[in-house]
C-alpha cells in the first residue's frame, strides 16, 4: 500500500492535533480523495514523522489527530552534506534538487559563477520552484526532514561567507583535484561547478578559503552528473551509503 504523506511545520502541531495548510488539504481533498477517519502520515521536516487519523477536512484546512510518533522510513545520514552548484541556463538544476534530496543532501545552495550561464537576478525567480521540488521529493523518498534551498548567492559571496561551522570543503575541480581523503567528516561543504569549468581565480579564492580541489577520476561529465555523482559518493565516503 503506497504511504500518504504530508507535510505539516512544527507551529502547526498543537496538543495532540496537526492541522494541514491549504495546498496540503487540497491534495488530501481533491487528489486522494482521503475523507474523516482515514489514518496518513504526517512529517514536520525536521526529522519526526508520525501516523495520523484524519479528523475533518475543510476549504483550507485539514485537522488530524496524531496516533503516535513513528520512526521515519529514510534515516538521515550522520553526515551534514552541504552542496553548493553552479546555477545552470535551463531546468537542469531541477533533476540536481531531486537528486539530492534523494541522496540524503542537508541543503543545496544554487551560486553564480563567472563561467555561468545566469545572472543572480534570474537565478532568484526559480527559488521557489526548486523548494517545491524538494518538498515533493521528501515526500517521495520518504525523509522526515526537508532540505533547505537556500537563496541564490554569488560565488564570492558563498566562499567568503564560510565560518568554522561549514565543516570540511571540498572543491570538485579537474584542475589540480586530487581523490578523496579518507578522513572521517560529520559536516561538509561541496562546491561543484558549471560545464565550463572554474576560472582560476575562483580556484585560487576557494582554497584560500580551506577549500581542497577533487576530482572523479578521468570521466567527462556533464555539470548536473558532475553535482549528483559527488553528492553520491560524499555519502558513500563518509555517510551511510555502504
């Protein structure tokens, strides 16, 4: 039986009873067609899930009593993955937020690059759609917690905004990239390019910054196999992907 899963943020749990928002209540309603005493799952993206029964579905609103509290389906990964990609021209960074989310990334932050194909003012429109993307492939892949899309930002912006939080840096890079160490890491951050690579500069302020250049062996790739490839095997390396 396929699991019905929604979304519901902490604030709107309250004393045993969860209330649904609009846009959850009209794909309750109108898609699933779910009514009073139907029992779901509810997640509050910050990793707890729990099992409910449908109270009263409105308008604009549902509210469930919550049975009890479950163990989610796809555990978080013990490592904190942060990627940071190259905005692309086209949808590709649609399949990258898909992927991610997929592959158990904490958050993605979409930076423009010299060698970019988009300025920062066009990349800012498609936030929300790759939010709604990720909201959609939690409920998907069955994680309890949602990956935060964080705003577009400049790539100088991003590197020197780095504190003693980001954890370890790794820079994908052909040039001067070396394989993976094998050091263990509970938090990371990624950068990963456009297709047209990194200008030197970038390079130069990146390492500045403790940023090691990597590489995945000697593959052409393009830029969004580039970004799911690492983030795949960041999680192999030093996550749970045994």
């Amino acid at each position: 039986m396929t699991v019905r899963r929604f979304f519901a943020a902490p604030a709107q749990f309250d004393k045993g009873v969860v209330t649904l928002d609009a846009e959850e209540t009209r794909h309750l309603r109108d898609v699933l067609r779910l009514k009073a005493g139907d029992e779901v799952q509810v997640f509050d993206g910050e990793r707890r899930e729990f099992r409910c029964s449908i109270i009263e579905v409105q308008k604009k609103s549902t509210s469930l009593s919550i049975i009890e509290e479950i163990e989610p389906t796809a555990p978080e990964s013990p490592v904190e993955i942060h990627l940071a990609v190259s905005a692309y021209k086209s949808d590709k960074l649609d399949l990258v937020v898909q992927k991610a989310v997929e592959l158990g990334v904490a958050s993605l932050s979409p930076i423009v690059t010299a060698r970019g194909e988009v300025k920062l003012h066009d990349t800012l429109k498609r936030t929300e759609r790759w939010r709604k993307i990720a909201m959609e492939a939690t409920k998907q892949c069955e994680r309890a917690r949602v990956m935060t899309v964080n705003e577009p930002v400049t790539f100088e912006s991003f590197v020197t905004a780095m504190d003693r939080d980001s954890g370890r840096r790794f820079m994908f890079s052909e040039k001067g990239g070396e394989g993976l160490p094998e050091a263990a890491a509970k938090k990371l951050t990624a950068l990963i390019g456009p297709k047209g690579g990194w200008e030197d500069s970038e390079i130069e302020l990146a390492s500045e910054r403790g940023f090691v250049p990597v590489k995945l062996g000697r593959r052409i790739m393009k830029a969004e196999t580039a970004a799911i490839t690492f983030a795949a095997l960041l999680q192999h390396r030093f996550g749970d992907l045994a």
